[in-house]
C-alpha cells in the first residue's frame, strides 16, 4: 500500500483562527446513559480552521461557495515545494515553475505553530500568475492565508479567481519532503459557506519498480 501523509492539522478548542474568527467548539447533544444508546457531538467552527479550500465567495460578493467548487482540482498530482525560512513573500524567484504538476502546495514553515502567528509567509500575486500561466490549477499553503494577516486587498486570492486557481489554507506539511505526490483534500459540501473544511491527505506515487 502507498504511503500516505496526513496533511491536516487536528481541530479542537484551542485550534489558531484569525484574531476576531469564531473558537472551535465541541460538546454533546447526546450521551450514553439509562435511556440513551449513544452518543453524538454537536460542533461549531469557523469554515476556515484546520485545512481548508477558500471558495471565491471569501473574497467576492457573489461568488462560488464551497459546496458548488469543482472537485477535480482537489484530487489528483501534487508537488510540495519547501521554502521554509522565507519571509515575507514566496515570489518566483523562490521558484522553479518549469514542468509543474496541476497542484502546487507551499511548505513555509520547519514546524507549524500551534498557536496564531501574524508573522506567517504569503504568496506574491505575481507568483500565482506565473503558476497559473504553467497549468497550475490548485494552490496550497500551510500558512494561515495567501495574503498577508493585515491585507485588505487580498491580491493573491484575487490572482487566483482571475484564472479559475482553487485554494487550501493550513496544511501540516511539517513531515513532508519536497517532491511529487497524490494529492487528496476535498472539501465539505457546503452550499452556502465561504470555505470549507478538508481531510487532506498526500499519497506516495508508486515508483515503476513497485508498481505491478
């Protein structure tokens, strides 16, 4: 069996969201007792904790929500590209864009932080050009956002709805090597959000040998 990398950060009480976004919550409607066989969790999240797709609707007033994305970006060839250290934008000089797979993940950070870091790397607008001019049609952080925390333009995500780019936020890459991958993450059907939660997952390519 390949191997495969959980990508996506645990969710629970104390998961980092923008300063002002709503706190993870997690209680009981139902619990095992006299009278009751199970039990069931009733949870209340932002649509943008843990790894998650930002839909176009995030970022324009009438845009595609979650639960209408396509899902074929979201499934298929992926390369994780490690610029950790950089700061305070990834820009194509950081960059080899030639023979690019469709998806296009960042890993930032040596280690993600477990608590909210306004210092995080974005992603210059310009890159996202370049990207989308060679095939790419997904993009992916483990940064809180494309754009800087203090950005009220937000000219990476607007670079990605020019040229049809889908978006995952917050990946745990920190157990990833660069190079090619499987990527699975899609997101939730939620046909009114502006986001949604992703179970993302890398998978090994099997090398000519191992296949069979």
């Amino acid at each position: 069996m390949a191997q495969l990398w959980d990508i996506s950060p645990p969710v629970h009480a104390s998961s980092p969201v923008f300063p002002g976004d709503h706190a993870t919550e997690v209680g009981w409607t139902f619990r095992i007792g006299p009278g009751c066989p199970v039990n069931v969790a009733e949870i209340s999240v932002s649509a943008h904790v843990g790894a998650h797709a930002d839909a176009p609707l995030h970022f324009t007033q009438d845009g595609t929500p979650a639960g209408e994305m396509p899902l074929e970006p979201f499934l298929g060839p992926c390369r994780v590209v490690d610029v950790t250290g950089v700061r305070p934008l990834v820009t194509v000089d950081h960059v080899d864009v030639t023979d690019l797979p469709p998806r296009v993940l960042f890993r930032t950070y040596a280690t993600q932080p477990t608590t909210w870091d306004d210092d995080f790397c974005a992603l210059d607008p310009d890159l996202i050009e370049v990207l989308a001019a060679n095939g790419v049609r997904l993009v992916g952080t483990d940064a809180a956002s494309l754009d800087p925390a203090t950005s009220k333009d937000l000219p990476a995500h607007f670079a990605t709805h020019r040229h049809d780019v889908r978006i995952l936020e917050n990946l745990l890459l920190d157990d990833v090597p660069a190079g090619d991958y499987e990527l699975i993450a899609l997101p939730l059907k939620l046909t009114t959000a502006d986001a949604a939660p992703v179970r993302a997952v890398l998978r090994a390519i099997p090398t000519q040998e191992g296949a069979g």
